[in-house]
C-alpha cells in the first residue's frame, strides 16, 4: 500500500517563516491534515508559511485542494473550518482553483519542490500563480 504524506517536522527558517516538511503522498489520507496545520499556525499568527516538498513522491487532486486551501486560508479568503477533502468535489476545487488564480500571488506563501516532475505538474496546476515557487 501507498504510504500517504506525514508532517515530518514543523520548523522555521533563517527568516522565522514556520516551515511544514512533507514525506510520501500528498492525497486523500494526508491532505486534511496538511491543512489543519497549515491552518493552526495561521490562527497562532503566522502571517507566512513554506510548505517543503523535499521528500514528497507525488501529490492527488486532493492535495491540490489542499493547496490551494491553505492559499485561501493565509490570503484572508476563506475560514479553514471551511475546508474537508472529504466532501470536496472537482467543482469545488475548479472554484478555490478559479479564486485564487483570480487573486494571484498570496504574499508570504511558498512551496519548495526540487523535483523537476513534481513540479511541473504544480504548474500545471497553477501553484506557480498562487505560491511562490523554488526548487
């Protein structure tokens, strides 16, 4: 069986912007708690966040509603108890997808991705257009 994504370690860097690192699969079994912390640090005051795909293999649809979660969530958009991949559909998705695209660059926010396939497939999903992106 696929091992889904696990917080490896909650961080900060040089800069005091907390970090969340990621192992494994981003999908259906670890993207509601990628949320909840992303969310939980953003209600302790972060007005910041890297999510760190170091270590991550590949990411669902539902990571990507995850995603774009948390971009809503640090923009001042949407309240995080809004959010469930559980009882997320595709229109769901295409209409967080549509609202953040629509908004651009969310300040603060950033996903680091060294994998050149992963992060392909995170353009083409237009995080490049929501988070700031690095390798």
């Amino acid at each position: 069986p696929k091992t889904p994504a696990a917080v490896l370690m909650r961080t900060a860097d040089a800069a005091g912007t907390p970090v969340v690192a990621l192992s494994g699969k981003l999908d259906a079994r670890s993207c509601d708690a990628l949320i909840r912390e992303a969310a939980a640090l953003h209600a302790r005051g972060a007005a910041a966040v890297t999510i760190d795909l170091t270590h991550v293999d590949g990411v669902s649809l539902c990571g990507v509603y995850a995603l774009h979660a948390i971009a809503a969530v640090f923009a001042h958009a949407a309240a995080p108890d809004e959010f469930s991949s559980r009882e997320t559909g595709l229109r769901d998705l295409r209409r967080l997808a549509e609202a953040n695209l629509a908004r651009g660059h969310v300040a603060g926010i950033r996903l680091t991705c060294p994998d050149a396939t992963l992060r392909t497939k995170l353009v083409n999903a237009g995080m490049d257009e929501v988070y700031e992106l690095v390798h």
